[in-house]
C-alpha cells in the first residue's frame, strides 16, 4: 500500500472521530449516571465591589459597574450577588452571575449593574456574593459600597482593573496608576496593598500625585512567581479610607497550558484530518502525473 493512501486514510478516520466526538461527548453523558463526591465549599477569593463596611467601595448613582467575583470551585453550580441597603434609601436587588473566564484555576463569574439615580448620598449597600457548587456546598463572601463619596479607578501595567477580579502577568514590575474621575480635590491618598498567597502582607506603596487632583502613580516588583492578591485604597480629607480594587493577580514568565474543551479537540482533530488528507491526496495525484 502506498504511504500516500495510508495518509489518506489516517486523515480520513481523523476526521470521522473529530466530527464524532460531540456526538458521544452529549450523548454519553445522558446514558450515564455521574456522582460527585464534594465536602469542600467554593473558595471566593476576591470580589467586585471590594469594600469592607470600614472602608467602602464607593458608588455614584448612574454609574454602571462589573459585580464580580473569582472563585477556587472544580465544580460549581450558581453564582449570585444579592444587593441591600444597610444606611440611608432603602434598596434590594439579586442578581445572577453568569461565567467569564478562567485562568490559574481562578474562575471569574460577572454582570452589570446600574447604581440606581434614585440612591441618596450616605447610602451604604452591602454585596453578599455566594457560589453554590453541585454537591450543594457554599462558599460567601459580603463587601461594601457607599454613594456620594469621590471615586475613580485603578490601573495595572495600564491594565484598568475595576471591571474584573483576576489577571495573569508575565513580568515582575507592576506600574499602578490611580485615575480621579469624581471629587480628586478630596483625596488625600492613595495606596496599594500587595499580599502573596498565604495572605501575608508584603508591602504598602503610597501613590505619588503627579497630575493635581486627578492621577497618582507607583510601583512595585514582585518577589517571585505566584498568585498575589492586589488591594487599592483612597483616603479623604476626614481620614477615611475607600476599597477600590481588590484584585487576584497571577505572575508566570512561561507559557500556560490548559485542556482543550470537547470542542475545541473536535476543531483541532477535525482540522488535522483533513489537513493529512489533503496533503496526501496532492502527494498522489503528483506522483501519478
């Protein structure tokens, strides 16, 4: 047999299995009974809004944020975030997290939310964010927002980070910058605290203001690869201090792998099959000729 025809075939049955594969992947799965072992309840490592009922994430009315959290969860089931008021306009609010990414074996569930107009300054809300897994196990975690104080947003190696919970970084050297986008005249500090996995804190970086009232910057080396845990607070002119980032960042110089999903494995023998086939199929043809 010519080793062109067995290239023909081989990327033939390459093929059939790769456009097989979601057949039995969804089909499988009905004709079976899967049980799940879990004690251990999902882990919520980070969240957004940040804030604890001392120092409070603040919130502007109007104001459409990412409500977050990053989860350490092999099995999870539903995330929620239910919003109420503990100070001030009486508000009450659920909502659904929906899954966003995964990285490290962090996963990121999120949505949107309006900070409704109708919420008086003084208004303090509590998040209550809870991750149910499949086994019925809990993991909780509450955070805090107050309306009517100034506000703004943080920024990693120019990375804004008041819209997630988690990101992965090849480098050692951080760069924070801090952006003013309400009262700047009434901040009087700005700092970042960077804890490592154990949760041991590593160190406080004060943030220089290098444009008056609207940007402060700093920076920071990490000691080594790992996942460290990145907080960011303002002060005002009372002494009160304001949570604006609560971050899960992750420091790798290689390259990360994860498993392919069952579709991307059926893309990826699909398209190698039929890669073999064609080349073969030329190589044939150009030797009858």
């Amino acid at each position: 047999m010519k080793a062109t025809r067995v290239g023909i075939y081989l990327g033939l049955t390459l093929t059939l299995i790769g456009l097989l594969l979601p057949i039995v992947g969804y089909s499988v799965p009905s004709l079976l009974a899967v049980v799940v072992y879990d004690s251990t309840p999902p882990s919520i490592q980070g969240t957004n809004p940040s804030g604890s009922d001392t120092t409070p994430t603040p919130l502007t009315p109007g104001q459409s944020i990412v409500v977050s959290m990053a989860v350490v969860e092999a099995n999870p089931d539903k995330a929620t975030c239910d919003i109420s008021s503990v100070a001030g306009t009486g508000y009450s609010m659920s909502l659904t997290l929906t899954y966003k990414s995964a990285y490290a074996g962090v996963k990121e569930y999120s949505t949107s939310w309006t900070v409704p107009s109708t919420l008086a300054d003084g208004t303090k809300l509590k998040f209550y964010f809870k991750m149910t897994d499949i086994a019925g196990n809990v993991g909780d975690k509450t955070a805090y927002g107050l309306v009517g104080v100034p506000d703004g947003y943080f920024e990693i190696n120019g990375i804004r980070v008041d819209q997630t919970t988690v990101i992965g970084v090849k480098t050692a050297s951080l760069s924070f910058r801090f952006i003013a986008t309400k009262g700047g005249s009434s901040i009087t500090m700005v700092y970042v605290a960077v804890y490592d996995s154990a949760g041991t804190k590593l160190s406080d970086i004060n943030l220089a203001e290098t444009t008056t009232d609207q940007i402060w910057t700093g920076s920071y080396v990490l000691p080594g690869e790992g996942k460290y845990t990145i907080n960011g607070f303002f002060k005002d002119p009372t002494g009160a201090s304001y949570q604006r980032m609560q971050l899960l960042l992750d420091w790798t110089s290689g390259p990360t792998f994860t498993v392919p999903t069952l579709s991307e494995l059926f893309n990826i023998l699909t398209m190698v099959g039929l890669a073999i086939t064609l080349v073969s199929l030329g190589i044939e043809k150009a030797t009858e000729e």
